[in-house]
C-alpha cells in the first residue's frame, strides 16, 4: 500500500513537471522572436535578426522595453542559428541543457508505468498561438516592415490586417474563417497581415487596436476597421468597400465611344472587360486600383441589353471573359487576351505590357523616368525619340506621322514619346536651343538619360518634323546608326524636371483632403468606440479651452493694457516738464510692462558674488547703469531690447545704480582705456560724468567685460556701442550737463541698436577688456 501511494505521489510530480517545463517553453519562442517560419534558412534567420537588432538595439530605439525586447532577440538568434538547439527546440520545446534530464524522466515514467498511457497533444494547450495554427507565421508584421513597405504598398493594393494574441478564445472562434478568406483574398491580390498583440504592442498601439481579435484594413495609408460579424461575404465585401468607387466605369454602346476618345486628355490606354457576371468581379477592381496611375477601366456586362453593338463590333464570344486594351486607335484593340478563368497573374503579365500609349505624352517627371530611364550599361541602353509640337490642327498631321513611324518600328530598346512646347517650355528651349527655323514647327529629338540628375545625350534632327517619306527615312537612318554608334548623340545637356500637366489645382487638393479628413470623423464617430475616439476628443476639447481661454485672456489684458500703456511722445516731454525729481523716485516704483518682460536683478553688494565673480563658466551677466531718475524709462527700453535674447541660459540680465556704485564702475572703464582714454578721477568734470545707458556684459570667470556706448541722438548711423565703439566722444559728453542731460537728448534712445550690440555679444565679435581681478562692490 505504501509503495503505491508512493508510486502515485511520483506519478503527480512528473505530471506538474512535465505541465512545468510545458508552460515555460510556451513563454519563449525564438522563431516568433524573430518573426520566421520553422522551415526558415539560417539566410532567412540571419536576415531577420541583422533587421531587429538595428531596429531594437537600446543605443538606437529609446523604448523603455528595447532593452528587453533586444535580449530576446540575441537569445532567439543563439539558439536558431545553432543547429543542434534549433532540434532540441523543435523536438522538445526547448532549448537548454536539461534536454537529456528531461528526457530520461520521461523515458522513466513510461518504463515505470508501461501500462499506463496518456496523448501528449493533452498538454498542447489551443490558447497558445504556436500550438493553434502555423498558417499566420508567413503573415506576421513588426513595426519597421509596417511602416517601411506596407504603408507604402497600400497605395498599389488594400491589406487586411488581424490583432490577435494568446489566450483570446474569439480569435480561436474566427481561425477557421480567417484562414479561408485569407487565402482566397491574397490569391486577388490583397494584402494580408497579422500582428500579435503581446509581441508587437507598439504596432498593435500604433494601429489604434485596444482589444483583440480586431480586423482593420490599410489603403492609401488610411486605417479603417471592420465591425461587423466575422464570415466570409462580410469580409470580402469589407475589403470592396475599401477600394475607391470610381475605379471602374460601367460600359454601355451609348458611352463606350466617349470612354475609348478619352485617352487623349486623359494620356493613358484603356481597357475594357467583357464579363457576364451583373456585378463588377473584385478581381477586376483590385486590378484597376493597382494600375490606377497607367490606364482607365471600363466594364462591360456581356447580358444587359443595350451592349450588343459593342460586343458585334469587337467580335466578343459572350461566354468567355475578354480583356481589350485600347490605345490611340479606338475603332481596334492594341491588344487583347481571353480566358475562362481569369487569373491575377494573367492579368498582371497582359497590363505590364501595355502600361503607355505607343507615343504617350510627357506630362510629369515620373512618366518621363519610366518611359526613359537611366542607362545602366553600355548593354542596356533605351532611347527615347521625342516628338516636340504643339496643340491644335497646325500640329496633328506632324503627330499623326510621327505616330504611324513610332507604331512600326516599335522595339524594347526604342520609346516614342511627344511633348508639347507650351506646356513645357523649359524643357523644349534646352533641346531646341530656341532656334529660329524650329519656330512654329514640330522638331524630333533622340536622346539618352544619363543619370538621375538630368543629364541627356541627344541628337536633334537637323530639319522641322513634317512627316514627310523624306522625313521618315533620315529618323530610320539614324535609328539604324544608333545601335553600332552610340557616339551619334553628340550633344549633353541637363534637363530640369518637367511641369505635372495633370495635377489638381492646390484649392481642389486642399478640398479633396478637407471631404477626406470629414468623412474619417463621421466614420469614427459613428463606428468607433470611445476609447478610438479619445484622441479625436481630447483635440476637440483642447481647442475650445484653448479658444475660451484666449477670449478670457484678452478680455482682461486689454483693460490691462489701456491702463499701463507708455503715454505718446508728446505726453511724456510735457510730463517731463512738469514733474519734479521726487516725481521721477515715485516713477521707479512701477512696474515693467507685460510685453516684453525681462527679469532684471539689481547687482547689490548682497549678490555680488554669486552674480558675477562666481559665475559659471560660459555665462555672462548683462549689466545695465542707470540712475533713479532713469530707472524706469531705462528699464522698459533695455526690456524691450534684450527680449529676444531671453531664450539663451547663458545669459544674465541686471542692472547698477549709477548713484551707489560710481566708483566701482569708474574703475572698470579704467581697464578699457585702449579703446578711448579716460580722464582719471581727478578730472574737474568726474562727478558730472553720465554714464546711464551703458551696458557691460560681464565673464565672471574669464574676468572680462564688454562694453556698449548709448546712442547719441542725431547720430545717422548710430553707434553700435560694441567695445571697440567705446571712442573719445566720452570728453565729449563729459563738457556739461547740457550734453547728457535729459533734456537735450531722449533717455529712451540712450539704448537705440542695443539688440544689435547682443547679437555682436553672442557672435563673440565684440572687443574684450579684461582685468587682474573684479573689484569690491561696496
């Protein structure tokens, strides 16, 4: 009895841990890691983890979780890229050490128990993606692949993109609905993508998916979301309604001759289906959305009355679907292709071939890169034979012949294109060279890109274009010399980039994006939940308080300002008349004005220190010397100039008080005598010296100062004030009071081009006066 309880009790423990080492080979899995399949290459691996380092690696992605994220990343490629833990992973779901304890433990448990079985698929949990289906590997997306090729590949197909996690039981319940659609919509040409929320929240974050399973699709870069039942009509239909609705144009005998005549202004071949199916194919319209930019689509049901005369004229059998691309001749088919089950692959190989008109127009840069591209190798060469005329039936018996040559002599190395002059004027003044006997008149020009940056070798023909069998035989002969002469096109230039003829006008784009951004809101507000619709929200919010805050501010700022506004000119020098020196100490009382507002300190003997000798190094102190009498003027003035120069952290703004600190200033300008000698102190006019309106900016630590002189008044050029500007007109103003006085010369302009001085300050331009050391400030 004892040995069988004993026996049960092991029993137990090899189940928790076997259920142990289950659980913790599910939480790490280095071909998710790595977003690889099983049945991956080491290419493929290497690849794939060269990409998510560089993404990933902590000295580049500053996520709180890179670090993470990057170790997980190295121990995944460290166990795939050795082949030994690769099988050991693959046979046991893990990849360490332990593989051969494990493994005996398990051997003794049968041996143990030989009578005893149980399947092992018991412990294969279906939450864990791995375990549940392998089919979405292939599919999986990180950010980086996101948003470097999906982004941009929405703009040539739809992609259906599903978030799903472990442990989510409606993403087991949607599996087998999803795979059926999967397969069958990447066969028509639309994108598929799986984004595992618990390895890729930055993208599931990024897609704005809050919950999973969530089904979104991506075209034109516009996420939308699906929100309705999960089953295969409602899915395909999702994928329909992504696609823009006039991609295809339904097609009777009353339109088709409008239609076909279009490919004139619109410059692009058409192409016309004939099917029996009512409804458009969804094939038909993926088709048309990829090759948007190239050709127009039309369809034509083959069973509705009113398209007989269509399908007698072009000879269409009415059961097999027809494909017919039509180029400048509408009364025949350029070329034409047929097929019971029409594939996308059959599809693709039939429009590739036909993508341009056999002389289509250059109305963009991108159309003439594609048409003429660039010369890769002596072996690869492609010329382009350039028709340039005009508009107008002056003109269309040069094209018409120029068109029949380009359609008889059509060759892969050889493109026939035309341009007209008006509309691209730059381009045909280059090649012309506006020479007067081209004038009026069509002119043929063959040529060659040689890089991307314009360069052409060409050869103009030496007579206008007229079409002639004269005309015909000199283009064909030099044709003919072209392929053993490559040297024939003589001349270079360098061509600008061509006007785009067709682009919309920007009122209409601006208007186009305005409907565009409106419908997304009424999508969102209708469809979205609240918590996909917080940052619509939050914006909305914002700019209302943002707008009633404003209104508030305003309100109150402009009593404010008709309070503390400055008084004119002419009211200030009549106050300046009346008012007493105990009036101008009651002024400097006041405060600054809002606008403009600078914190000045005054430089007292308190903060002395901290403020200048000990200062940072790098860090300046401005120091502005006023008096009580001009404290306030002064002050508004020197705020007004040095605002723009409040951002820097290396600046300091203070000012001095002439009637405190003379002496400590007077010993400072003894040090820029070099510039402009300084009476010394025992000068008969040294306590009637003004030196208000000086400013000094002050290195505490390099024990240097710069200096600015006030602008005189009546000075044209005005005085820069820099260091260098510090000249002998100071006598000058030392002669009497008269000179400095208020009342000869404005106080408010003593500080006139002082921002200009600090611009000088920070270009480091200024003269330096530099002294042993900073003197006391008693």
């Amino acid at each position: 009895m004892e040995l069988g309880r004993a026996g049960l009790a092991w029993t137990a423990a090899l189940l928790l841990a076997a259920l142990g080492a289950q659980a913790a080979a599910g939480d790490f899995n280095p071909y998710r890691v790595l977003g690889v399949g099983r049945s991956s290459s080491q290419a493929d691996i290497k690849k794939a983890y060269k990409r998510l380092a560089r993404e990933w690696h902590p000295d580049k992605n500053k996520d709180p979780g890179a670090e993470d994220k990057f170790i997980q990343i190295s121990k995944a490629y460290e166990i795939l890229s050795n082949e030994e833990k690769r099988a050991n992973f693959d046979r046991y779901g893990d990849a360490g050490e332990s593989q051969g304890y494990s493994q005996h433990q398990h051997r003794q448990f049968h041996h143990f128990h030989e009578g005893f079985y149980f399947d092992e698929s018991f412990f294969h949990f279906p939450f864990n993606s791995e375990r549940r289906d392998t089919s979405d590997e292939k599919y999986l997306l990180h950010f980086s692949h996101y948003v470097n090729e999906i982004v941009p590949d929405s703009f040539k197909k739809p992609y259906l993109i599903k978030i799903t996690s472990d442990w989510c039981f409606s993403c087991i319940h949607i599996e087998p609905v999803w795979k059926e659609v999967a397969q069958e919509l990447e066969a028509l040409g639309v994108g598929i993508g799986v984004v595992h929320a618990g390895y890729e929240r930055r993208l599931a974050h990024h897609l704005g998916a809050h919950s999973t399973p969530s089904i979104l699709g991506l075209i034109n870069g516009k996420i939308t979301f699906f929100h309705n039942a999960v089953i295969r009509e409602n899915l395909r239909q999702f994928v329909e309604n992504l696609l823009p609705g006039n991609l295809v144009e339904k097609i009777t005998d009353k339109n088709y001759v409008p239609f076909l005549s279009n490919w004139k202004k619109e410059n692009k071949p058409h192409v016309l289906l004939f099917d029996h199916m009512p409804a458009v194919p969804l094939l038909y319209k993926l088709t048309a959305f990829a090759y948007r930019d190239y050709l127009s689509f039309g369809y034509v049901y083959v069973g509705l009355r009113g398209t007989e005369e269509l399908s007698s004229q072009y000879n269409i059998n009415v059961y097999t679907p027809t494909m017919m691309i039509f180029k400048e001749h509408i009364d025949r088919p350029a070329d034409v292709v047929q097929a019971r089950d029409m594939k996308k692959q059959l599809i693709d190989d039939f429009l590739s071939q036909n993508k341009f008109l056999m002389a289509a127009r250059l109305t963009n840069q991108r159309l003439f890169q594609e048409l003429c591209p660039v010369k890769k190798s002596h072996r690869q060469r492609k010329h382009c034979v350039v028709l340039l005329t005009g508009e107008g039936d002056k003109f269309a018996e040069a094209y018409e012949a120029f068109l029949t040559f380009a359609v008889a002599n059509t060759k892969d190395t050889l493109k026939f294109v035309h341009i007209y002059n008006d509309r691209q004027p730059e381009f045909a003044d280059t090649l012309l060279m506006d020479e007067e006997k081209y004038r009026g008149k069509s002119a043929v020009v063959i040529l060659e890109r040689r890089n991307n940056a314009g360069k052409i070798a060409y050869k103009t023909l030496e007579e206008a274009w007229q079409g002639s069998k004269e005309d015909n035989f000199i283009l064909l002969d030099l044709l003919d010399q072209l392929r053993t002469d490559p040297g024939l096109l003589s001349s270079e230039t360098v061509l600008a980039d061509l006007n785009d003829e067709l682009a919309p006008m920007f009122l209409i784009r601006w208007l186009y994006s305005m409907l565009d951004y409106i419908s997304d809101c009424w999508d969102s507000l209708f469809h979205s939940n609240w918590r996909e619709m917080m940052p619509l929200l939050s914006l909305l919010f914002s700019a209302l308080f943002i707008l009633f805050g404003t209104v508030i501010v305003q309100a109150f700022s402009d009593s404010s300002d008709t309070r503390d506004s400055p008084p004119s000119e002419k009211e200030e020098t009549a106050a300046k008349t009346e008012k007493n020196d105990a009036s101008f100490s009651k002024e400097s009382n006041s405060r600054i004005p809002k606008k403009g507002f600078v914190e000045v300190t005054e430089l007292t003997d308190i903060n002395y220190n901290s403020n200048l000798v000990r200062l940072r190094p790098g860090h300046m102190n401005v120091v502005l010397i006023l008096s009580n009498s001009t404290k306030t003027i002064l002050l508004q003035k020197f705020a007004l100039e040095v605002y723009t120069f409040t951002g820097s952290s290396s600046l300091h703004f203070s000012f001095l008080s002439l009637d405190k600190h003379r002496e400590w200033l007077e010993y400072l300008l003894e040090f820029a005598q070099d510039a402009a000698p300084i009476p010394n102190q025992y000068d008969k006019h040294f306590l009637e010296r003004d030196y208000t309106g000086y400013v000094l900016a002050l290195n505490g630590h390099k024990k240097y100062f710069c200096l600015f002189k006030p602008h005189r008044s009546g000075d044209e050029g005005g005085t820069l004030g820099s260091c260098e500007d510090y000249d002998s007109s100071l006598h000058m103003e030392a002669r009497g009071k008269s000179s400095c006085s208020p009342g000869s010369r404005s106080i408010k302009n003593k500080l006139h081009k002082l921002s200009f001085w600090m611009e000088r300050l920070l270009e480091g331009s200024l003269q330096r006066f530099y002294i042993p050391s900073w003197p006391a400030l008693d």
